[in-house]
C-alpha cells in the first residue's frame, strides 16, 4: 500500500473484509482493497489523521486528527459530519456497536461520545494526561480508554468511572474488548500486555 505521502499512523478492516482503511500523517484517510488498490481518498483534515475505524455497517468512515476534530466520511469520499469540541489532537475514533455513537479521545485529557449529527452527547473527565485509546464494549454499555496517565479505564456512557486498571510502569497505548465482553487487553510501553478482568 504505497501511495501515502507519510507515515501510516492507523489501518482497519471493513466488516465485510474486503477493504482496509489508512489514516496517515500525510493529512489523508484512504480505502484500499485487498490486492494493495487504493480505490478511495479522504481529503479535508488540516493535520495528520490519527485514527480511522469503520462504521459497524460498513458504509461510512470515521476519522481522528491532529487538526481537533473528528470527521465522518461516506465510502465515496465526501465529508458528511464534523465534529468540533476537542481543545487539542483527537488521538482515537471507535463507533459504538449500533453505529450510532462516535466515541473520540483527545490530548486534552478527555473523551467524548456524540451522536451523528455532531452533538456532544457525553463528556469524560478523569485521566490526567493525553487519553490514547478507546474501544467499546461489544453490547455498547461500557467504553474503554488508555491514557499516557500509565492506566486504563472502564465506563459507562453516563461518563462515571466504574473501574481503574493501575499496573503499567509507561503510557498505555491501546485497549480491546475480549468478543464476549469479560476481559480488555492494554499495550504500553513496558512488556508485556497485560490483560484485566
């Protein structure tokens, strides 16, 4: 996949698996299938992307950025929703299983949910330092999130902690469901990942 004009800084899957997704330093988010194609771009963003992820249908993209926003795409490459409000980098992008919420974190030590049309629908205020990851629970009741803080943390869309997972000795850099919804792995910079109950 070569046509970035930097470094590929996130990738996913489509559902249906027959696509990936790139977001790059470079400004952009592209679609590629699966012979290496780059068969879709997304332009728009003012910085670098950070993060891309697929709605749970498949028909639309939604990206992160250095510029402070969040961006909704359709797979034809036109920008449908902007989302405003992060006072710093949006660092990850992660829908909701139903595909009607968009779950963003950001350097400025918060996370949000909105719903599609941009509205900030919850904040969360907590970590004390840049959040990095977030991921939903596979019946959307619970997010988690990762922060250069050293923990992870789980809650709930009311934006209430509900635990605190303290162990790792650097950022921790990444969070994912377990499919059954019981456990959450976390990466960091200090071996090896770990992971919670």
């Amino acid at each position: 996949f070569p046509s970035h004009e930097g470094g590929i800084t996130s990738v996913c899957f489509s559902p249906d698996g027959q696509s990936i997704g790139t977001g790059s330093e470079d400004g952009t988010a592209r679609l590629w299938n699966l012979q290496g194609k780059n068969i879709q771009q997304f332009r728009g963003h003012e910085g670098g992307v950070t993060s891309i992820c697929f709605s749970p249908d498949g028909q639309s993209i939604g990206t992160g950025s250095e510029d402070g926003t969040a961006r909704l795409w359709n797979l034809q490459g036109e920008n449908i929703q902007q989302f405003h409000g992060h006072e710093d980098w949006v660092t990850s992008v992660s829908f909701s299983p139903d595909g009607q919420i968009l779950a963003t974190t950001s350097v400025d030590k918060t996370v949000r949910l909105w719903n599609l049309q941009g509205e900030t629908i919850q904040q969360f205020h907590g970590h004390e330092n840049w959040v990095t990851s977030v991921s939903f629970s596979p019946d959307g009741k619970t997010i988690a999130t990762t922060s250069v803080d050293k923990t992870a943390r789980l809650w709930n869309l009311q934006g209430e902690t509900i635990q605190q997972f303290h162990g790792h000795e650097n950022w921790v850099t990444s969070v994912s469901f377990s499919p059954d919804g019981k456990t959450i792995a976390t990466t960091s910079g200090d071996p090896p990942y770990r992971d919670w109950e």
